[in-house]
C-alpha cells in the first residue's frame, strides 16, 4: 500500500493550492485520511482529517481557509488552500488508516512530503 501525494508549490499570500493524495495498491478499506505539516523548526501539526462518513476536522489555523474531501471511489484524498499565508510554509504529509483485509485491524500510512512555500 502506497500514498502518493502531490500538488504543492509557490504562491504569493493569498493565493491558492490544492494538494491530493490517492491511494495505491491491494486493501479493503480506506478509512480516516489527514493531512499534516512540519514548517521549519516546528513540531509536525495535524491540518485537517476527514472521516470515511465525510465528518471533516481542522486546525484553528486553517479553519475558514482549508478545505478537505475524500472520494472513496478513487481512493483519494484533496486538501483545498485558499487564501495561503507565509506561515502556512511548511512540508505537508498525507496520512490514512487502511484496512489491507478484512478481520485485520487498519494500519497507518505515510504519503511522501509535498512542500508548500507561501511568500509574503
């Protein structure tokens, strides 16, 4: 099982990114997908989480900003981010709970980083 994330870049303040995350390989069930972020001298922070039923979760920080979905038909996973500010900088990394087999308890899975660079 692999998660593949892509869609980060450079925008000036204000702008805007989407970043995706899709799923991969042999599994029965994608449940809680999140994205997470590490800026530069900071602890990792959880971002915003979505629940296989669609119950969303964010930080303060994004709140209003953020927007994530998941489509469980693809196996995939979209963080919206609108309105970016330089402190939004950071490494963003996708993170989900897959069931490889039914009677088996979900693991967790790391996407590669994806960096996000806002200027001021």
């Amino acid at each position: 099982v692999q998660l593949q994330a892509s869609g980060g870049g450079s925008v000036q303040a204000g702008g805007s990114l989407r970043l995706s995350c899709t799923a991969s390989g042999s599994f029965v069930q994608l449940n809680n997908m999140a994205w997470y972020r590490r800026a530069p001298g900071k602890e990792r922070e959880l971002v915003a989480s979505v629940t296989g039923g669609g119950t969303t979760n964010y930080a303060v920080s994004v709140a209003g900003r953020f927007f994530i979905a998941m489509d469980s038909a693809k196996n995939m996973m979209v963080l919206q981010m609108n309105t970016l500010k330089p402190e939004d900088t950071a490494v963003y990394y996708c993170n989900a709970d897959i069931r490889r087999r039914w009677g088996r308890d979900s693991d967790s899975y790391w996407g590669q980083g994806t960096l996000v660079t806002v200027s001021s």
